[in-house]
C-alpha cells in the first residue's frame, strides 16, 4: 500500500486517517514530538493541526516559528508526495 492509497481510504474512513497519521509518526519520526495530526483530507485539500503543548511553544507561551516551519514542510511534503507519481524513478 503507498502513501497516495492510504491517503484516499483516509477520506472516507476515520481508521484509515488514524492509520495514515501513524504511518507518518512512524516514518517520519523526527516531527513525532510535535504530534502534527492530519484532521481531514477532502479532494485536494489536508487540513493538519499542531497542538498547543508545552514542545510547540515558544519563550512567551506563543506558538514557536519552528513548529510552524515545520507544520508548513509536513503540509508542502504531503502536497508534493499526492502530485508526484510514487513510482517515478526518473
């Protein structure tokens, strides 16, 4: 099963979406300690969340820039990976 499958079950299914956000916590484990959540995929659109936790913030209890950099490369990965074909190998 590819990302791009995964990704299309999630849309119709709270199992799949649940699963897809494991596959992710999972394969990309460096944002993990950010728990960025894929709340709804719907046509081309994700909707993604960051929580408000004690990691995401920052010196003035506001959310850290880095864990918006990092929700907006976590969104741009998932946009460009739906776009390409999962097969190309150039």
């Amino acid at each position: 099963m590819n990302l791009n499958s995964l990704l299309e079950k999630a849309k119709t299914s709270g199992f799949y979406k649940w699963l897809f956000n494991i596959v992710l916590w999972r394969t990309i484990p460096f944002n993990q300690p950010h728990r960025l959540k894929v709340e709804q995929v719907k046509g081309d659109a994700l909707l993604i969340s960051i929580p408000f936790i004690r990691k995401n913030k920052n010196h003035i209890n506001g959310i850290h820039a880095c864990a918006l950099a990092t929700l907006c490369e976590y969104i741009s990965g998932l946009s460009l990976a739906r776009a390409l074909p999962p097969n190309n190998t150039g």
